[in-house]
C-alpha cells in the first residue's frame, strides 16, 4: 500500500512540542485526507475529505496496525496511522534538510551535526571549482586539517576520499 504526504506546509514557529504542519495524505496516489497537527504536543490528526472513502480509510489503518512496532531505546510504540503520518512527516523534514545541506556543501566545508551545522567558504568559490586546481585543494586540506584537529565532524560528501587520506 502506498502511503504519501502531499501539499505540505510546515510552520516551525508555530511548533511548540511537535510539528506545527498540514498536508494531504493520498493512498494509492487517492487523495483521502486532510492532515493537521497543531504543535501543541497533541496527535496528528486526519479527516476524510470524501466520507464514501470511509472504507478506504478503514482498510488504511488496518494496514498500518500491522505494521513493524516502532522501537526507541527500551520504549516499543505500535504502529497506526498516525504514527505512519508523523513518520512521513519526520522524513519530509529529513529530505528538506539534506537538500539544504547539499547546497551548502556545494559552496564550502560543512561541518558539525546534520540540524547543527556551520559553513567555511570561499569567496567567489565552490569546492568544486577549487577541487580543479593544486592551488584549489591547498586552502580545502588546511581547513580540513584545522576542523579535524579541533574535533569537528565534517559532513561533506563531495570531497574525494583521498583528500582526507592525505591530510
């Protein structure tokens, strides 16, 4: 069964204990829902937009019920639809971020966690320009080699291995 969010929109100012956000949940590429949590720290919620999808809906949170438990450290959650929900929602999220990281990455050294990160760049500069040329990768290996000795994690993926090698 195929299980999409759509048409999403996230409000992070409004997110207070969980995700302020509303999109349309499609099953089988069928819009069936209207979702919407409030981030008040409440549920996800879902309403049909057709009331004759009533028996589609029904079908759709059976299935997820049998889907894998959830499990966070010692804690195991049951799977339901809303949980299926919030998880699309987390990996929206997820993808938005990376795509944003990916950016960054383009135009310099990122380094630190993937929801707390910082840039180096260059101006005027990409890091695949400055990969082109020995006078390119020279400034790229000492930042490298300053934001490793200072214990940074470097989330780059467009850096060849080998320059990291040699550092």
């Amino acid at each position: 069964m195929k299980i999409e969010l759509k048409s999403i929109k996230f409000n992070e100012r409004m997110s207070e204990e969980t995700n302020c956000f509303t999109a349309n949940l499609y099953v089988n590429d069928k819009k069936l829902c209207y979702v919407e949590n409030t981030g008040k720290g409440g549920c996800s919620d879902y309403v049909l937009y057709v009331s004759k999808n009533a028996p589609l809906l029904k079908e759709v949170e059976a299935y997820c019920k049998t889907l894998p438990d959830i499990k966070y450290n010692t804690i195991t959650i049951k799977q339901n639809l809303e949980t299926v929900i919030d998880e699309l929602f987390e990996n929206y999220l997820i993808q938005k971020e990376s795509k944003k990281l990916a950016k960054y990455m383009e135009k310099g050294i990122v380094y630190g966690t993937l929801s707390n990160f910082q840039v180096v760049t260059w101006k005027g500069h990409t890091i695949a320009e400055m990969l082109t040329s020995p006078h390119g990768v020279l400034p790229i290996k000492n930042k490298l080699k300053e934001l490793i000795r200072d214990g940074k994690n470097i989330l780059n993926t467009n850096i060849p291995q080998q320059i990291f090698d040699n550092l």
